[in-house]
C-alpha cells in the first residue's frame, strides 16, 4: 500500500489538564501518515486523484486550534477528521508531539502514536 508523510507541521495549542496551559499554551509538533492507492494519481497526474497533503495539514491545523486535556484526544479527532473528509485514506497514522511539557524536568517533548485503519461500514 502507498503513503503519504506530512512531517514537522508546527503548531500552537492549548492542551493539558492544568488550567495554565489552557492560557500559555504551547508549542506541537505533528507528523501525520496516511495510506492508500496512489497508483491513479502517479497515472493521472491529477490532484482529485491523490491524497492531498494540504487537506492533512488544514485538517491537523483545526484539529489542534480545539483545546483538550490529552493530546491523545487530538490525535483521535485528527485520525478521524482524515477518514470522514478523505475517502481514499485507508490506514492513518499521527504521532502528536507537545514541546517542553510542564512537568518536573527537562523534557524536550512527549508524543503519542495512534494508528488505525478505516472502520468498516
């Protein structure tokens, strides 16, 4: 199966389960990975025909901007928003990265990795 990598998309939000991070906020780092046929579009040099990374980004850049307490949430809505708006992704993959999280040390980022195929109608 073919993909697509959308790598280092930086973005700013406000997740976390203090309320200060809800008002700070902070840096993320997203790297996003969706799988599909993309033999058509390697024929057809035409963009309906892939999966279009620009509507990956738009997607992660929304998804981010919509607060939570766990970055495991986003990353679920993420992977979500990629199968109901992009028909043609059949497996998905975010790992979602919070930058110099609020904890005792120093710690450079924590990420979560969710991987999921396309729920069967």
């Amino acid at each position: 199966m073919d993909r697509i990598e959308v790598e280092g998309i930086r973005l700013y939000g406000y997740h976390g389960c203090l309320d200060e991070e809800g008002k700070i906020g902070t840096e993320y780092n997203a790297h996003v990975t969706v799988w599909g046929d993309l033999s058509k579009a390697a024929a057809s040099d035409n963009l309906n025909d892939t999966l279009d990374y620009v509507i990956i980004n738009r997607i992660v850049a929304r998804e981010v901007a919509t607060r939570s307490k766990l970055i495991e949430t986003v990353a679920q809505r993420i992977i979500d928003a990629l199968f109901g708006e992009m028909t043609n992704v059949r497996k998905a993959q975010v790992k979602l990265s919070k930058l110099y999280p609020p904890i005792n040390g120093d710690v450079e980022r924590v990420s979560v990795v969710l991987k999921r195929k396309r729920p069967k109608k």
